[in-house]
C-alpha cells in the first residue's frame, strides 16, 4: 500500500517533492524539542490548493493520515508524525514550504494576502515595505509560518496590545477532508456577516479539521518609535501590580514580559554578555512601547516612575540597546533548549491567579521531581507563562504533567494558551473545558472529518 500511495503523490506533486528517504523525512519527523518525534512514509509538499486537494482524496483512499506541517516550531507534538506504534494508518506529513507565495499588500483595507507556508519574517517585510506592519512576533520568526500560526492561535509577544493570531485573521482558504477547496472572506471584505465563519473555526483547530493553504492577515500601522525598559522586581505579584498601573498610563505599550533571574541568568550566558542589573532581582519585567512618531521613552520613564518601578530601571531608545535587552527574553527558550531536552509547559492564568502559580509551581515540580530545575517567563500582559522543567526523568514526566497544569487549572486558568493541545495535553483538556464543549468539538471533528484522516490524537481525547 506505502508503494503504491508513493506513485500516487508523486504523480500529484513530482517526484522531487516526495521525500520518502529516511534521511530526507528525519527533520520532519521530530520537533524542535526533540521530544515529539514519529515516522512518516514520506513527506510531501504540494505547491498550491489544487495539489493539496489531490493529496487529501488520494491519502483518503488508501486509508492513510495527514499531519500537516509549517515551520515546525511547535512544542506540543501537533506538527509531527507519531510513532509508528501509535499510528493509525500510514502517516503522510504534508509540508506547506512551497505554499510560499506573497500575494502583495491592500493598504486601502491593511491586509496582506500569502500562502500559508509563508514565514512571518517574510510576512512582516512586505507588509512593512507596503508602510504597514504585521503586528503578530515571536521568536521564531524566521520559521514560524502563517497557517501554523493560525493552526494554533500563536499569540507572541505583541499579543497585549494586537491580541492573538485569531484577532488578525482576515480571512483564509482550506482544503477539507473530502478534497473540497473552500475560501472564507478571501476577497478582501471588512465586513463579511453571511453564514458560519468557516476561517475563524479552523483556527487554534492545529490541522484537525483541514489543511490551510492561504491567508488573508490583518495589518496594524507601522510604529517605528520604541523606547525598551527593564525594571526589577522582588516578586511576581509585584510585577502583576506593575502591569495593572502602566495600562491605562500607557497606551504606547506593546510588549510586557516577566522573566526569573534563573532565566535571566542563563540566557545572558547563552549570549555572552553580562545581566543587567535589574536582571538580577528575583523578577524582571521587559517592557517595549511603539508609537507612529516622536520619542515613547520620556512616557515610559515617567510612568516606571510614577508605579514605583523607575529606580534602577534600565531603559534604551537607541536600536543597540533595545535589541540587547529584548534578545535576553528572545533567547530564553534557545538557552533552556541547550541544557537537555526540556518538557515544557504553555499555561494561562489570569492576573489574579499568577502570583500564587509563579510562587507555588517551583515547589509542585521539586516534590515530584528533585533533581529538576524550574524556569519560568512569558508573557504578563496577558498572563501566558512558559514553565519549563530542566533534568526530570521520563518516569517523572506524567506526574509533573498532572501536577503542572491541575496547579494552572486550580489557579482559574487554561492548560494551553498558544502553543496548543497536540498530543501533550490531550488528557488535560478536560481540566479547562467542560463535558459539553468537549462533546461539541468532538461533533464538529466528526462533521468535517468524519474519516479522521487529519492529525489523529491530536488535540481532543477520545469520547
């Protein structure tokens, strides 16, 4: 059956575009972590929706699965294969990377036009040669692709003040699980209320209900005046107090992370470079405000002042010194990432809940795992934190699932707040989500995808 499905495809897409090879699959095959990894009988890459429609009716009648795979930066296992002994059929990765096209920037309506499998550097450069920008970053800027981003609701650093990937979805194209080729708000409407939002259903669904292979994205203004802060901290409920006064005396604000010295510490060694002094308190808060024109950095300062933050707070408006300081954020998950292969957690909890979690989950990891070390940062403005546990063993690993993410449910909040489900937490879903959402899910999966060809395992459990 794998032979004959390998003609198949490479009738479809060419030959060259079958990667079949052992060597050639590896790198889709397992996930930046390196924790996620399964086998695939071969990757293929399809060129534009009509191809991608060909791939889906012919995986559907040989019985084999689609997992379907953008810059592969994702950390839950959603983007990649799973091991043969799990798999339900032949596994066949469906790589976006030549769905690479830029159709060019509408700037009477902001949106930008693209293929899914175009990155979000390359996504930010047109839109900010068009004198707009893509308001949506994250570190992985230079892999991340905009339908992963959509696949999994990706929020990034900016998503205090532009929201999520869903926020910024114009509208988009799809392939369903029968071959249909379906394009929801593509022609460029504003306003569009006709009928179900077919796009915004496919996003955060991480290829289970259907193949993206075009965008619509909504642009923001360009805002190339920004003034960088770092201030000090001597804990997270200080650093929650912090975000609650600059809001409403800020409205320049743009980025406001929460960092440990820990993190800190090892991330400056990663980079080589010395840690800032407010660096080495026990919590650190970056900040970044943007404005059209003019200087932010007198606001930012006065308004540190103002919350009681401003004393020993480093703060840069030239290129240099911003880039320094948010490259110490920027560079966390690559320092932690160096240590071993981390398991990691994408967690939300609202502001209320966050001081008792960031003061609790250090203590929940150690009792179940003593040799471990705990780093977290994230995102404050919204309450998106990275828990990440460094040395436990595999047989530690589900009790510290357990442990992690009933302490975030515990604390009022959700178990994935952009990294997605994947096969990670499937089993946690229900500690956020109740007994009838699951059941409407699991009905909308099983109407578009009544054969279960997209993604099996990933993110919802079995009924």
């Amino acid at each position: 059956m794998a032979e004959t499905l390998l003609q198949t495809l490479a009738g479809i897409v060419g030959a060259a575009h079958v990667l079949s090879d052992p060597s050639l699959r590896a790198g889709y095959e397992r996930d930046w972590t390196g924790r996620w990894r399964g086998d695939a009988v071969a990757v293929v890459r399809p060129a534009g929706a009509e191809q991608v429609a060909a791939l889906v009716r012919a995986c559907a009648r040989e019985g084999a699965v689609i997992v379907t795979q953008g810059g592969n930066t994702g950390l839950v296992g959603g983007g990649v294969p799973r091991p043969a002994g799990d798999a339900q059929g032949e596994q066949v990765v469906l790589s976006t990377a030549r769905l690479n096209a830029i159709g060019g920037v509408d700037t009477g309506t902001a949106q930008l036009a693209a293929g899914a499998g175009v990155t979000l550097a390359d996504a930010r450069r047109a839109a900010r040669s068009a004198g707009l920008d893509l308001a949506l970053d994250l570190a992985a800027r230079d892999s991340a692709t905009l339908g992963g981003l959509l696949a999994c609701d990706a929020g990034g650093l900016r998503a205090l003040r532009h929201g999520t990937a869903r926020r910024q979805l114009a509208g988009l194209e799809a392939v369903l699980a029968d071959g249909t080729i379906v394009e929801s708000r593509m022609a460029g409407l504003v306003k569009d209320t006709a009928g179900y939002d077919l796009g915004g259903l496919l996003v955060g669904s991480e290829g289970t209900l259907g193949v993206i292979t075009a965008v619509r994205w909504s642009l923001a203004p360009r805002r190339d005046a920004r003034a960088v802060a770092l201030a000090g901290l001597d804990d997270a409920e200080q650093a929650v107090g912090l975000v609650r006064a600059l809001r409403p005396a800020l409205p320049e604000l743009e980025v406001c992370e929460v960092m440990e010295r820990a993190g800190v510490e090892l991330a400056c060694a990663h980079l080589g470079i010395t840690a800032p002094g407010p660096a080495l308190t026990p919590v650190s808060v970056l900040l970044e405000c943007a404005a059209p024109s003019g200087d932010p950095l007198e606001a930012l300062a006065e308004a540190l002042q103002a919350a009681g933050a401003g004393d020993g707070a480093v703060i840069a408006a030239e290129a240099a010194g911003r880039e320094r300081l948010l490259a110490i954020r920027e560079s966390h998950a690559e320092a932690i990432n160096a240590q071993g292969v981390p398991l990691k957690f994408d967690v939300g909890v609202p502001l209320d809940g966050l001081g008792g979690f960031w003061q609790r989950v250090g203590e929940v990891v150690r009792t179940r795992s003593p040799r471990a070390r705990t780093i977290v940062f994230g995102h404050l403005g919204d309450g998106n934190l990275h828990v990440n546990v460094i040395g436990a063993e595999e047989s530690e690993v589900e009790t510290l699932e357990d442990a992690v993410l009933g302490l975030a449910a515990e604390c009022g909040g959700t178990v994935s707040a952009e990294h997605g489900i994947g096969v990670h937490k499937v089993r946690h879903l229900a500690l956020t989500r109740s007994p009838g959402e699951l059941d409407a899910m699991r009905a909308i999966k099983r109407a578009l995808d009544p054969a279960g060809i997209f993604n099996p395992g990933v993110g919802l459990p079995a009924a």
